[in-house]
C-alpha cells in the first residue's frame, strides 16, 4: 500500500538512483576529504610531494562530485 502511493509521486526507478547517487555521495566525499586532511598533515612532516599529490586528488575528487551535482541540477 505504501509502495503504490509512494509510487504514484516518484517512480520506483527514480527512487532506486537517487538511493544509489546518495549512497557513493555519502562514501566518496568523506573519502576524499580525509584524504586532504592526511595530505595536509604528510606536508607538515616533512614529505611535501606526496602530501601534495593527496591533496590536489582531495580536492579533486571533491569538486568533481560538485561539478557534477550541478550538472545533474541544471540539465534535469
């Protein structure tokens, strides 16, 4: 019963990929941000060119997953 009135506002297979799409969101982001974090804290002891390399694919990843919201916005 609630599958069918939920059904009629938002189809399943709408469901099942904004379920998806919250799900990697909700791994990769914080993957990516603690992967800054360390790359911050291998610049302060001493091995700069790894430190910056987790960095940059932090941030990266980070404003990937932004860019691509915001394209999902504006194009749907």
């Amino acid at each position: 019963m609630t599958t069918l009135a939920l059904s009629t506002y938002v189809p399943a297979d709408d469901l099942a990929r904004i379920v998806v799409t919250v799900l990697i969101v909700a791994l990769v982001a914080p993957s990516a941000a603690s992967l800054a974090i360390v790359g911050f804290d291998r610049r302060r002891t001493g091995d700069a060119p790894t430190g910056n390399a987790f960095i940059v694919l932090g941030t990266g990843t980070l404003m990937l997953l932004v860019s691509l919201g915001i394209y999902a916005l504006i194009n749907h």
